[in-house]
C-alpha cells in the first residue's frame, strides 16, 4: 500500500489492467502551490498525493509507461504531451 494509506480498489486495478489503450500514461503531479479544493476536488493535499502515488504504483505494476507532467502552465503542458504523444522511445 502507499505510504499515504489510499490501497487501490481492486476494480480500479483490473481495469487499468484489461482496458488498455495506449503503453503510455501521461500523469500530473500533486503540486501545492495550485492546489485547490472545491466541488468537485474534494480530497485534501495529502490525500491527493497518496492518491497519485497509488496510481503511480498501479499503472508501473502493470508495464505502463509513466510520463509526469512538467509542473508548468497550462500551454507548457499541452506542448509537453503533444511533443510526446507519439514518440516510441524518450
């Protein structure tokens, strides 16, 4: 389990496992500084990384490839996952 205490429930495990689309998984970071909560983001700072770290955890458990978004603005982010979307190898 990761360290923030979140254990991923198992249907979220065997669906990232047998709904596969792509070997590459685009992540953003927890990043304190834009961090919000609101209606719909209900989760505190904490429980948001230990959620990240969970998912982190999952998808390289299952031979995706991790990609983490740069902590930038928005447009810095879109040609980050553009320049990168279909690139065999980085």
């Amino acid at each position: 389990m990761p360290s923030g205490g979140v254990h991923p429930i198992t249907h979220v495990i065997q669906a990232a496992d047998l709904f596969r689309y792509q070997r590459r998984v685009f992540i953003a970071p927890p990043w304190r500084e834009i961090f919000v909560t609101d209606a719909e983001r209900k989760q505190d700072f904490a429980e948001a990384h230990a959620t990240y770290e969970a998912m982190v955890t999952v998808y390289a458990d299952l031979g995706y490839e991790l990609v983490s978004l740069p902590l930038a603005p928005v447009a810095e982010r879109v040609r980050f996952v553009r320049a990168r979307m279909w690139r065999i190898n980085d």
